[in-house]
C-alpha cells in the first residue's frame, strides 16, 4: 500500500480515532476562538513586479505571529476555504495525536469548506510554529510548498526578557520545479524566488535599529526542503535558543545553520553603525531574494554584505560534553536512499523499509529511548519527532548533553543519538522534514504499549 492509499483510507474515516478535543464543525453561535485561522489562496507580491499565488493563512504569508502563555488553554478555529482536504499541524507542541495535525497520527481532516474548533494547551514554552501536513509528492503547490506557515511564540512563566527588540524572521522559498540537479538523474527540489517574511531581500521595509540595542532574531526555516545558512554582515549572533529551548552554553558564532524546520533564536549586539544584511550566505539563494536589509538609525546608502569569517555549525558548541546517563532501550534506526531512476524522486528508507510499510516502534510510557540515527545516505536529514522533544546525546561522534531539540540535521554518512522519555502516549509520527522524502518513504510511527 503507497502512502496516497494509506492516506485515502484514513480520510474516509476508516481507521482514524475519534477526536474528543475537536469538533467537526464550528457549531453556530460558538463563542468567538481565541484565534481564528482561514486556509485560502493568496497572492503575495515578494518583489516588485513578483507576485507569489499561493495557500496561506488569513490572507498572508507568513500567517499571523501568536503568542500564547504557556499552560493557558487557547481556543483556534481552522476554516478551510479551499477545495483541498487541509490539516494544521502544531510543530513543536505536546499535544494529543488527534489534534496534532498528522492524519498518520489519527488527526481528522479539515474537510474542503469546512472548519473545526480546537482546544490547545501551549507547551513547552518557546518558539514553535505552526504548518500544513499533507502529503504533496511530485505537486510542488501543496503542503509545506506552499504559504502554509506561521510562527508562535509560547511565553514561559518567567520571561527573562534579555533584550531590547525581537524581530521574527520565517524563510522560505518560492517557485519551486524538479531538477535532476545531483548529476545521478534523482530529481530534486529546486527554488526560483526566496524570501524572508514573503519579501525579498530589497522589497518591503527593512529591519530597523539603533546603536547599543540587543536584538533578538526568532528565525525560522519553513521551506518545504531547502538548508539555509544565516549571517548578519558585521555582526556575530549569540545563540540562546534551539527549537525554542534555550541551551546550556550560550555562544555568539559567525552563521546560523538551520534544516527545514529548525528554528534559532540568536541575539545581536547593535555595535556596528550602517546599513546591513541579514541573508543567505549561499551568493546565488541571497541573489534569489533570501535576506532582508537591517539599518541603523540616522544611516542610509545601499545595504552592505560580507561574508562570514567562519560558516562551520556545531550544535554540540551550545550543550555540554558529559556523558549521558544509560537509557531503558536503544532503537537502531538507519536511513538508506532508494534509487528509483533517471528523471524521477528517490525513495527512502527506514530500517530497510518504506512507509506505510515501516515497522511501528513501541514504546512504554515513561521510559527512556534512545535513537540511534544512522544516516547511510549522501544526503543530510532534517529528522522530527513529533509531540515531543529529545536530547543531544552524541552527535557526529561527540558526546554532548542539554541541547534540547525536536529537529535535529543528521549529517550525510554519520551518526547522531537522541533520548527523550515516553510521555505522551498515543500515535507519534517520526519523519525527514525535507518534504520530499518524507512524501516517498521516510516516516515511521511510535505506539505505545501496555507495560
């Protein structure tokens, strides 16, 4: 069974649990959601001249920033004002499967011109984000393609607020077309346009500072399958943050490198007076749009670029070296590319088998696993664990402890090992966010099982 089957049953209901947090309709004369979402199509002008017709949420791209409390249950109604069966996933949230946003977790369909009202309780804190989770295949104008993304903010309890302004940035890219780019005739995913908060770099207002000012940058990556690699020209970034988790060892670095998903909170020092740019480290992706200008007060002139000293990325820099202490299992988890021929999409492998074909790994509540990544591929994967988050424990032969992530890149032909405790049990999705591969194979679900 291919996963578009696996899918089309689960849509018709027939195996998909009753979702007690979520009602199929927004009943009439419902008191008024906290927030309300409209999925619809939009046409986003991303440069002058440059006009983006896409899905998006509430009119715009990207969709409206929240800001929750963490431990404050929100009310959200979703309408769904397109002709295409929608889902929200919450990325980054502990949340039941059946409003998580996965339908391979049992998360109902928004049904085209239809709508249905969730309860969230916000947690962790931090920065999470919110995103379509439909399967798209070989239709570059579906799902995490599309303008389907927004981000949020859970506020903590104690807000440190260690800063003087925050700008949230979510980068994505535009246009996109199949490329037998690799010289091995697999098709990938290739970009037209880029942009930061669906501007390019030049078009829209720029980022505005004055002198001595701490500014905190939220960055998200919500491209559907692109790296990207952030510099602030002039200006080194202090990394306080991973997937909104604020890491043990602070450390200012040159480039920020973040897998599709990933986010990073960094902070800049404004100490460096003129006109800037926040971009792309890659020449060719700047050149495509992905940047946005930062300019200081009193400065004007056209904004300048330098490239960064030092572009290497460790996230073993932010945590600690100790030694972790020994889980309750290990599961060995190994990805392997499948070849499928010239012109067409690669197919992946977890374990030696693609999903819906994958062998769910059972879990017990409140134990501790470990997943053991071995990435056997020439590809680097942005690897996501849905409804909960792990811990760095060895990455890339390093031991490492306290960066805590529910993204995490395991670099092409390495290893990486996580941990994290079985604590909220139901369907758990596990999956590469580079679209594509998930969409041909790369997913597997947890279960948990009576003890």
């Amino acid at each position: 069974m291919r996963r578009r089957e696996f899918l089309g049953l689960l849509g018709a209901g027939i195996s998909a649990p009753l979702a007690s947090r979520v009602a199929a309709q927004v009943p009439a004369g419902s008191p008024k959601a906290d927030v309300t979402l409209h999925i619809s199509s939009v046409e986003v002008e991303i440069a002058p001249g440059k006009t983006i017709k896409t899905t998006g949420y509430n009119g715009s791209v990207p969709g409206p920033f929240l800001r929750f409390r963490e431990g404050r249950p929100v009310t959200v109604d979703v309408f769904n004002d397109t002709r295409e069966p929608e889902l929200v996933h919450w990325h980054g949230f502990f949340l039941p499967s059946d409003i998580d946003g996965a339908m391979e977790e049992g998360t109902p369909f928004i049904q085209p011109h239809s709508s249905r009202r969730y309860t969230v309780v916000p947690r962790p804190s931090g920065t999470r984000w919110y995103h379509s989770h439909v399967y798209a295949g070989r239709n570059l104008k579906r799902s995490t393609y599309t303008g389907q993304f927004g981000m949020v903010y859970v506020e903590p309890r104690d807000e440190p607020g260690a800063y003087d302004a925050e700008h949230s940035l979510c980068l994505h890219g535009w246009d996109p077309y199949l490329s037998a780019m690799g010289g091995d005739g697999s098709l990938e995913a290739v970009y037209e346009h880029f942009s930061m908060n669906g501007r390019a770099l030049g078009f829209g207002e720029p980022i505005r500072v004055r002198e001595g000012q701490r500014v905190l940058f939220r960055i998200l990556n919500a491209s559907a399958t692109s790296m990207h690699r952030i510099a602030l020209a002039g200006h080194p970034l202090t990394v306080v943050s991973l997937d909104g988790n604020p890491v043990p060892a602070p450390r200012a670095v040159q480039c920020l490198t973040l897998g599709a998903a990933e986010r990073v909170d960094a902070i800049a020092t404004m100490n460096s007076p003129g006109v800037w740019v926040l971009g792309e480290v890659d020449d060719q992706m700047r050149s495509k749009g992905m940047g946005v200008v930062v300019e200081y007060e009193n400065r004007s002139g056209p904004p300048q670029w330098t490239p960064p000293n030092d572009a290497a990325w460790d996230y073993t820099a932010f945590g600690t070296s100790k030694v972790a202490a020994e889980p309750d299992e290990i599961v060995p988890m190994v990805f392997r590319r499948k070849f499928a021929g010239n012109n067409w999409v690669d197919h992946w492998t977890i374990n030696g088998k693609e999903f819906p074909k994958t062998d769910p790994i059972l879990l017990r509540a409140n134990k501790k696993y470990r997943l053991r990544f071995d990435n056997q591929s020439d590809d680097d994967h942005p690897v996501h664990l849905h409804r909960h988050s792990f811990e760095l424990t060895k990455y890339a032969g390093k031991n490492t402890a306290g960066v805590v992530k529910d993204v995490v890149m395991v670099p092409r032909r390495s290893q990486v090992e996580v941990d994290f405790v079985a604590n909220h049990p139901g369907l758990t999705l596990f999956h590469c966010h580079n679209q594509l591969h998930m969409d041909f194979g790369f997913m597997t679900l947890f279960r948990y099982v009576d003890s």
